[in-house]
C-alpha cells in the first residue's frame, strides 16, 4: 500500500542532504567538540558552522544560539530560566511577585511550565483568543503589570497554523521592558523569521519539524538577556547549556537550516497551492465541513477542517487504514480523553473540537497525493456518518424542518 503523509506538524522525514551532513560525525569523526586536539577541532569546526546556519535562518547572531535537545526544553530553559533569574533577585521583596503573560492556546511545553511556577508563586495571565486563534495585543497591553517580567506568545499554532501579531506585541513588550518569548517550532523553516522585526528576546525551534532529526533544536537567547540555566555542569555554550554537544544531530539542524533558507519562497507557494487545494474540495465535497481560523493568517502548509457529526479520531483510523496518515491535533495529546484546548479556546464546543482533523503537508507532498486524499476523507466521512445514529436523526430533522 502506498501511504499518503498529511501531518508534518508531527513530525517531518530526514532530509537525505541532512543525514549526509550527520553521518561522519556518527562514525570517523567521533571528536568530542571541546577537545582541543585536531578530531575535537574537526567537531567544535561542525557546530560552530550549524550555529551559523541555524542564526542565518531566523536573523540572528551565531552568538546568540544555544543547541537544545527540542522544543520542550527551549521553551523550558525561556520560561522557567528568566522566571527563575529574577525571582533569585527579588526573594528580598514578597510584595513585588512575578507575573507572566501567555495565551490559552500555546504549547503545553509553555503552558506547563507556567503552572509549575505558579505553584511557587508566579503570577500567570492566560490570555483569550478570537474564533480565528489570533491573540488581541492590546489584550497583551492591557495585561502588563508593573510585576510582568515575560511575554511568551507562540509564533504559529501547531494546531491551527494560525499566526500571532509577534511585530505588534514586541513593541508593547519593548515599551514596558519586559523580556518577550516565542515558540516558534511550527513557523521555523516554513515562513520567514527575523528576530529582530518582531522584537523576540527568546526563540525556541525544534530540528525535527523542518527536517532533522528528533532530538535536537535551539533557542535564540538575544544577547543581554537575563536568564538562569536548567542543567548545571561543565561550561558548555557560555554555559547556557551543559554537556558534551551532540554533534551529529547540531550538523543536521545546521543543514536543515540552511535548506530551509534557501527553499523557504518556493516551497512555501507550492504547498500553500495544495493546502488550497485540499480545503476547498474538502469543503465541496463534505456537507457541513468548515474550516477552523480559515480567515487568519496561516502557516502555508496548516489547515483544520471540522466534520460534524463523527469521532475525528475515528476518522483518523478510518484514514490510516486506507493509507493515508492526518491527526487530531497535537501529536502530543494524542490518546487524551479531553479535547483539544486549542480548539475550545476559539469557542469550538467539545464534540465540534472531537469533530475536528489537522492535515498538516510538507515539502514532499504530491498533487496526486492530495487528489488521493479528496477521494479518501470525503469516503470516509460519509461512511461513519451513515454508522452514527445521532449524525442520521439530526439530518432527517434537518431535512424536515427544510
């Protein structure tokens, strides 16, 4: 059976370009890059050049780039690390707490982070969003407090691939001198990012959404930035992050980068075309399907269409038996018994929230991929209909009432 990939915001293929880059540091060049003699020099030459690549990608300097093991850590060491550095300097003073601002649709690698420091006493402002997923930044302003010490607002919804106003609230957050944090693991390799347009301190990305492997990412620390470290040991990356550098998995973060930079324009108008494609035949040929944040500004490659009347995880092992391989949501969440918070949070009632299916496409994805997949979900979609009592009885009303 030939299969049809549609959910790269899981997770992406290993470029072939990008394991090349990796495999001699995976057997001859198996230098520890903070050894001084020449095969350490030959690995400490492989990650200095990957840091080159990575802060060439998001506008950066190289300086300014920590290798990680992912985004979960990134937004940890961004979230606990400037919380953490500045309740060491006002323990002095329990009338000043700390106060953070986020949103109700981040990442849980965010979100829980910021329930654990509300467990020592941070305060946490939760922001709403539209019915499109978009944060108001005047509700940023409007949430400032002479306390607030971070902004930490997602660059792109994994879920909806909806974009946030990042310009607009670096500007609120640079006239209140407050540090300001994206998660921009969705947005990194698949639109253009400069950090110092939209005014971000603190960026975490994540190697396997653009095409290297799992286990390795980065954050952007801009220089100046107060922020305590997680790990303790030896003195690795200005000792932001100690350890011995996984060297083979920093070289194909570093290729991928630059792939990404590269191809950015062309790849994101020719998967936009197909994401297009998708959701208006889905939307032609599915009664009563709608797409949810259609009207925001979007990843290229994102799209989350509601079907009523059906379990979307159903639909989901529906599709996989035909081939064809989407999600739910967040690959994070998957096997939650509750609903996606994304989707609540822009008004979705839990069963429309049940009811609803990311397709998330990629670099290699086919026309013929997508034309497979309107004959599949479409199929698909009518037969759990025509399985589901509730979805029968609520149409016949419908029909009568017509």
């Amino acid at each position: 059976m030939n299969r049809v990939y549609l959910d790269y915001n899981a997770t992406t293929p290993v470029e072939p370009a990008v394991l090349d880059a990796m495999l001699p540091y995976l057997s001859a060049e198996f230098g520890n890059a903070s050894s001084i003699h020449t095969p350490g020099q030959r690995a400490r030459s492989a990650v200095e050049t990957a840091r080159d690549q990575v802060a060439a990608l998001i506008g950066a300097r190289p300086q300014e780039i920590v290798f990680t093991s992912g985004g979960t850590e990134s937004d940890n060491h961004a979230v606990f690390g400037v919380a953490q550095s500045l309740l060491a300097v006002r323990s002095s003073s329990p009338s000043s707490a700390l106060h953070i601002i986020t949103s109700t649709i981040e990442h849980e690698a965010v979100l829980n982070t910021c329930q654990a420091l509300e467990k020592q006493g941070v305060a946490v402002a939760d922001l709403a969003v539209n019915r499109e997923g978009v944060v108001d930044p005047e509700s940023v302003r409007r949430a400032l407090r002479p306390e607030t010490v971070l902004i930490t607002i997602m660059h792109a919804n994994n879920e909806l691939g909806t974009i946030q106003p990042l310009e607009e609230i670096g500007r609120i957050a640079s006239e209140a001198d407050v540090y300001f944090h994206t998660d921009a693991v969705q947005s990194a390799g698949k639109v253009l990012i400069d950090v110092n347009a939209l005014g971000v301190d603190l960026l975490s990305i994540s190697g396997h959404k653009f095409y290297a492997p799992k286990g390795i990412g980065a954050l952007y620390i801009r220089s100046g930035t107060r922020l305590q470290q997680l790990l303790y040991g030896g003195h690795h990356q200005r000792g932001f992050r100690p350890g011995t550098e996984n060297v083979a998995g920093i070289a194909g973060l570093g290729k991928a980068a630059e792939l990404a930079r590269l191809s950015l324009g062309e790849d994101a108008k020719r998967v936009s075309a197909l994401r297009d494609k998708l959701e208006k035949g889905l939307l032609e040929r599915v009664p009563q399907s709608l797409v949810n944040g259609a009207r925001a500004p979007r990843t290229p490659n994102t799209t989350n269409l509601m079907f009523p009347g059906l379990e979307g995880e159903a639909l989901v092992i529906a599709l996989d038996l035909q081939g064809l391989a989407c999600s739910v949501g967040a690959a994070c969440s998957s096997g939650a018994v509750e609903p996606s918070h994304v989707l609540t949070a822009i008004g979705l009632s839990q069963e429309e929230a049940k009811s609803s299916l990311r397709f998330s496409l990629g670099r290699h994805t086919t026309a013929a991929e997508i034309d497979f997949a309107l004959d599949a979900i479409p199929a698909a979609v009518a037969k759990l209909r025509d399985l589901s009592p509730t979805y029968r009885k609520e149409a016949a009303a419908s029909k009568v009432s017509q």
